[in-house]
C-alpha cells in the first residue's frame, strides 16, 4: 500500500480489509440472506460456476473484508470481473441493493489494492483518452483513416495485435465504422407548438463515434415538440470512472457537467446512452460525501435526468409516425434495463411504428459484454458473453439489432461479424427518427434490398 492510499496517513481510521472512506455498509451485506436467486443472472457465473463470481460471493468477499481479511489480488480479481451489470438487482427477491455495494467496494479496490504496472498503464492509457473528447477525436481520425485505406483490417486478420498485445486488440476490435461528424447546433428549436425544452448530452465515445445517434436524438426531440439545447463545452459525465471506481476523477467529471447544465433553463437533461443515464441519476451517491449543499445540488440535478425514451413517452406521441415494414430484435442495455428500470418505454414507442415487427431476444437479462471499458479490461470474457448475446441476436432472424447504448451497439455488432455475420445496429433514436421522416429500411441496415 502506498502512503497516497495508507488509511493511517490519509488520517483516516483502519476499516481492516478495507479504509474507512465510505466502506460497504454491513447492514447492506446483511441483507443478502444467500438464497441463490442471482446466479442464472450472474454473467460471470453463468460462465464459469464459481461461487466467488456470482454476486453472492462477491457479497461475502465485502463481508470478509469488512470483518479484517486483507484485500488479496484474488479478491480484487473477483471483484474486477464483475460486469456492474446489476441483472442481479433486477432478480434478487430480498431487494438486496448489489448496486450500492459494488459502488462502495470499486474505490476501496482501487485505493488499497497495489495493481501490476502493466494494469496501472492500460488503466491510465483508458482513462487518459475515453473521458476526453478532444482526444477521442484524433483517435477518431486515425481510426478513420486506417479504415479507410484497410490498414485496420489487415491488422486483424494477421493475429498480431491479438499476440502482442490483446487489450489493444479488443479495442481494435469492437471499434465502429466511422463515418461523418455531424456537428449539431447549440438549440433545435421544436417543430410546431414547444411542449417542453430540454438540453441533450451528447457524451464522449458517443458523440466522436456515434454522432448520428445524437443528430437522430435531436431530431425526433424535436419532432416531438421539444426545443433542444446542446450547450458547448459539455465534456464527460463520468460514468467510465465512476464505474470503475475513480472516485475523485468521477466526482471532478460530474461537477463539470452540473456546472455545464445546471444554469440552463430547460425541463429536462436528455441523456441516449444507458451507461452515461444510470451514472447521472446516481450523482447524489457519488457526491455523498458529508457536504449537505453539494448533495442536494447532485439530488436535485439528477431529478431533472431522463432517458431519451421517458420523455418521448412522458410527452405522448405528436409526430407522424410512417411504416417502417421491417424485423428488429431489441435488446435492453444492462443500465437502462437494471440500474435506471427503463424497460416499458423503449418497447412502447418501437410498438407505436407502423409495420415494425419486435422480436424479443432469449437471455435478454444476461450482459453483451461490453459493459462501460470491461471489453478492454477483461478481453477474455467479454468476448465469450458477446458472442453468447450475437447468437441469440441472430437466432431471431431480425434484420437489424436495437439498443440503447454505444458500447452494446459496438460489442454485439463485433461479436456477430466473428461469427460471419454482418448484423446490422441502430440506435432507439435512429429507428424512431427513420418512421418520423419516412425514410427507408435501408437507411438503417445500410442493405439496399430492404423494402
């Protein structure tokens, strides 16, 4: 243990396993009663059977730990392959709150466990470059141009990235085709009568690879009667480091943001990205930390965030919807589904779309995988829990796969081209504003056969 991380020079008192810094609640883990109900939704456990990688275990490694056994690379292994997914939130019939455990248990992983340099350099090369979206900016030109000229490809059919170095590999991997940037403007004012402004987050890894998402969001928000604010200057809302248990790195990321959004005068903070919705809401948690002002600024700021889908459904549909005569399977984002309990509204208004067939997709509870940076961190099974999700994805005999999230749209669509097949991906937004302005099957699959 370093003296930056030492309890006792920090001048806080020893919790044994962990410090005292804001430890997992013993009465939390006590209300797990270790009934089993969690495992089939465990992806880690489903995978390899091991106690200690089912949520349970991982409850009773914070037990021990809490109780004076020393946090071992075994145990922050364990804790380190959880995928955060929170399908066990979802399944636990005792309302055990795994999620409020894991966000405690994260810093303490990070704070008291000595991780080799090879782990200090790929978490600092992550955390240097996704939170910041001027830097995934020039990684977005470089992979542009390597796709282009089909340096990118011929590196993957080589195996050399994979043996050399198989984190960069699984980046490498699940990277999008990338097309156009599509700049949007500070406000898109509402079409018709204004019933509601709202400001949008365009996020990181979504706006540089994903910026028609955002453009599409824009457009249905607005179609919707909503005038759109994207104010400049927003950055990361810090839910990667959040998630990862960087706790003062998120805290700095999430204060930004309320200082970007909180002076506008809008109803609402739209946010598409499953993972970036679930950390916003969840600010008054990470800002817990004994400043009674600056929670109940984070409390009310989260009151005012919504997923893209809440508020078209909150509002009710105004816009024409047009036929949109195709098959789509639909898969939940692990933070949309579990951690924010959006399940209905995506469903409602993909059913509201004239000729649009939904086909659910088998194990929908269990995780794609991609899970925030865990495909790069934990390559291995990652790669297994996507290519379990592209199965069943394809079994449907959809021609496109929709989601919530830019990392599921990125996973599953990498897992489906290993298997030879190239699955076609959407966002919710995209497929919503595709009905709205009468555009093509096409436009969505990019196959010029479809009706």
């Amino acid at each position: 243990m370093s003296e930056h991380t030492d309890p006792i020079r920090l001048g806080m008192p020893a919790v044994r396993g962990f410090d005292a810094e804001r430890p997992p609640s013993g009465e939390l883990i006590d209300d797990c009663v270790h009934c089993g109900f969690c495992l089939p939704s465990c992806p880690t456990y489903v995978l390899w059977g091991e106690e200690m990688d089912s949520p349970r275990g991982r409850i009773h490694l914070m037990k021990t730990a809490l109780e004076g056994e020393p946090l071992t690379p075994e145990m922050a292994g364990h804790f380190d392959a959880c995928l955060g997914c929170m399908a066990c939130v979802t399944a636990c019939p005792s309302g055990v709150q795994y999620d409020r455990l894991l966000e405690r248990t994260r810093p303490q992983v990070e704070r008291n466990h000595e991780r080799t340099r090879s782990e200090k350099a790929l978490r600092g090369a992550i955390f240097s470059l996704f939170p910041y979206p001027r830097r995934l900016r020039i990684a977005r030109a470089v992979l542009r141009a390597t796709q282009r000229c089909g340096l990118d490809r011929a590196v993957r059919r080589s195996g050399v990235l994979e043996r050399l170095a198989p984190h960069l590999a699984a980046m490498q991997r699940v990277a999008p085709t990338i097309g156009a940037r599509e700049p949007l403007p500070e406000l898109i004012p509402a079409v018709g009568e204004r019933r509601a402004r709202v400001a949008l987050l365009t996020g990181c890894v979504q706006s540089e690879f994903f910026p028609e998402v955002n453009a599409a969001t824009a457009r249905v928000l607005a179609a919707e009667g909503c005038d759109v604010v994207v104010p400049r200057g927003q950055g990361c809302c810090g839910a990667l480091s959040s998630h990862s248990g960087r706790e003062p790195e998120a805290r700095g990321f999430a204060g930004a943001t309320m200082d970007t959004f909180d002076p506008l005068d809008v109803d609402f903070v739209v946010v598409n990205s499953a993972g970036c919705g679930s950390a916003m809401k969840e600010y008054e948690q990470l800002l817990d930390t004994g400043d009674d002002a600056g929670t109940a600024r984070a409390a009310a700021f989260s009151e005012r965030v919504r997923d893209l889908t809440e508020v078209l459904v909150e509002l009710g549909p105004r816009a024409e919807r047009h036929p949109l005569p195709a098959t789509i399977a639909y898969h939940d984002a692990c933070h949309l589904a579990h951690a924010q309990g959006v399940r209905a509204q995506p469903r409602e208004l993909l059913a509201g779309i004239p000729d649009l067939t939904v086909r659910e997709i088998a194990d929908a509870a269990i995780c794609c995988g991609s899970a925030g940076v865990y495909n790069i961190l934990q390559p291995e099974p990652a790669r297994a829990l996507g290519e379990q999700k592209a199965r069943t994805v394809v079994a449907t005999g959809a021609q496109l796969l929709v989601t919530a999230n830019p990392g599921c749209m990125m996973q599953i669509a990498a897992a489906a081209r290993d298997q030879g097949t190239d699955l076609a991906v959407a966002h919710t937004a995209q497929v919503l504003d595709a009905s709205l302005r009468g555009l093509p099957v096409a436009s969505l699959t990019g196959v010029p056969g479809d009706p």
